[in-house]
C-alpha cells in the first residue's frame, strides 16, 4: 500500500519538480547501473599505428633464434679474430621501417641482405667503431681505435668476411624455424640508400650489443614484417607436415593388429540358371581365364596384388608378383 503524503510533501515535491532537482536525481539514479558495468569492465590499450602481428609463441621462437645468433657469433667471432669479445641480445622489439630509419646514425655502416629461398630482404646496421676495431684486428693491430667519422670503399671490402661469416651463423639460427640461407647483396653508408620497405612497414627490429676490449657497439638487423611472416609460414607447413607424419604412424601402428581377410580369385563364369540346374559332380565349368594369366589377390573388397598359383610344403599357395594397379589405371 503507498503511503499518504502530507501537505508539507506535497508542496516540496511541488517545488523539486519546478526546480528541475528531482528529473536530476532521477538520471543520477539510472545512471548509477550503468556506472556500476562500466566500473567492471576491463580496458585494454591497442595502437593501431603498431598491431601486433605476432603470437607470444611466434615471438618466443624469433627470440630463441638470436640469442642462439649471439652465442654462435661471439664464439666463431673470438675463433676469426683471435681477441676476446662479448655479444648479447638486449631488445627485440616491433617498430615501423621509418622509425628504423630514423634510430640509424649518418653515416653508418648498412648492408642489404638477401635470403634463398626469397622471403625478402634483411637490413643490417653496425657501429662504426665496431667495424673500425675489427678491421684493425685483422691487420694485426689492437683494438685501441679513434673515432671514425666514415668508413672507406676500402673498409668495407676489408669487413666482407665478417658480413659472410654473420650470415652464415644467421642461416643456421634461421634454420630452427625455416631453412633459409643469407648473403650479402650491397653495403651503404646512408640510411635513405638502403631503401628496403615502405616507412610504415611493420618489421622487427634485432638489438645485439657488441665489446671488444675496450669498444662497444650495436648491431641491428632489422626484418620486415613479411619476411618475419613468410618464415613462419613456412615453419607451419614443416610442422604441419611433421605432425601428419606422426599422425599416420600412430595410426599405422594402431592398424597392425587388425585381421584382414585375404582372397586369390581363380577366375568368374556367367551361367543361367538353367545350367547351374544341371550341374553334377564331374562337370568342368570354365572360367573368364587363361591358365597362364595371373590372379587377382584381394585384401577385404580391394584388389590388392597380382600372383601365380603353386604348392609348397604340400598345401595350396601363390607367389605375390606385383601390387595391383586402382581400377581404371593405365
């Protein structure tokens, strides 16, 4: 039952609605349910600008590659160089090819690397410094060098082996996901001469850091996003294929214990019924078969193999000549 209003409420309900203070409180009361769902929901933060590509175990298998690369690196490094030096992966991060761009110092040392099969090129980009010791550990030197500004034709010639045998430890880190084989298509002191993808390519920037003595530096290789994806598409269709083949052996050994009935067909003749009628013991019937031909050996329904009839041991047998080729096979 509703309670009765006094005369007192009635005029101070009067007033709210004139007021507009009581349509207030009414929408502040609506309002407070909405308020509560929005309170739980849970709001995660995307940029478009840069989408994330990659799966956490796609990026894990990426991740495992270089730090492999580092290893691999510094100990075929140390060997070439006989000097003692240090690399590690420090970051391997998602960024856009301008941003890539825009991180290189000028001049710097580029190199433009190929990939068999193609899946795109690489960008390779190493501190001068780094480049500028190693080549005169080369020549006999220490590793005590000055700033370098710029690096020569010369230099660069001097650095190839280095760049072949960083691709040839790149291939074989690679291989772990996709076989693919690295070679050095050019090098580049400029950043706008390299010219490996749009600015607003996605690609996944690589950052080892590099001592040797007393000199430090970066190397950065840089992956377009469609590299990245054709290698993993490529891993896929390996696992794919892998588990298919695990899939069949588990069912062929699933299969081994089950009997199947095996038939040798003598030979088929049509009769009417009046002659099957008049069949009696001693009657030859011939059938739709040279003595000579081979028969048919039949595994359940299936027309299996070819064979010539015999004896051994003194029972009945037949000699397997060959697998028979499907119905309507040349």
């Amino acid at each position: 039952m509703s309670e009765t209003l006094s005369q007192d409420e009635v005029d101070a309900l009067r007033e709210a609605v004139a007021s507009g203070a009581a349509l207030e409180e009414a929408s502040e009361e609506a309002a407070a349910p909405e308020k509560d769902k929005k309170a739980h929901v849970k709001v995660v933060a995307y940029n478009f600008r840069k989408p994330h590509l990659l799966s956490a175990d796609q990026r894990h298998a990426i991740e495992m590659a270089h730090e492999a690369l580092a290893r691999g690196l510094q100990a075929r490094l140390t060997a070439m160089l006989r000097h003692s030096l240090e690399i590690k992966l420090v970051a391997l991060d998602q960024i856009s090819y301008g941003e890539f761009e825009l991180s290189l110092a000028n001049p710097a040392y580029l190199a433009r690397l190929e990939s068999e099969p193609d899946h795109g090129p690489v960008a390779l980009e190493l501190s001068l410094s780094l480049v500028a010791a190693m080549n005169e550990i080369m020549l006999g030197g220490g590793n005590g060098v000055s700033e370098v500004k710029s690096l020569t034709p010369l230099d660069m010639d001097m650095f190839k082996p280095v760049i072949d045998l960083l691709c040839h430890q790149l291939s074989e880190d690679w291989a772990g996901i996709s076989a693919t084989a690295f070679r050095l298509a050019r090098n580049e002191t400029r950043p706008e001469y390299l010219q490996l993808t749009t600015p607003e390519t996605s690609c996944m920037n690589a950052a080892l850091d590099i001592h040797i003595g007393s000199v430090s530096g970066v190397l950065n290789l840089c992956y377009p996003i469609g590299f990245i994806q054709g290698m993993l598409s490529a891993m896929d269709r390996r696992v794919g294929r892998k588990d298919e083949e695990q899939a069949k052996a588990r069912m062929l050994k699933a299969l081994t214990p089950v009997p199947l009935d095996l038939r040798v067909v003598l030979g088929a003749s049509a009769l009417t019924a009046r002659q099957v009628a008049c069949l009696k013991p001693g009657d030859v019937v011939c059938v739709e078969r040279e003595y000579d031909e081979p028969l048919d050996v039949h595994i359940g329904s299936n027309r299996a193999f070819t064979a010539h009839i015999g004896k051994k041991r003194g029972r009945l047998a037949v000699r397997l000549l060959a697998r028979a080729r499907p119905e309507g096979a040349e």
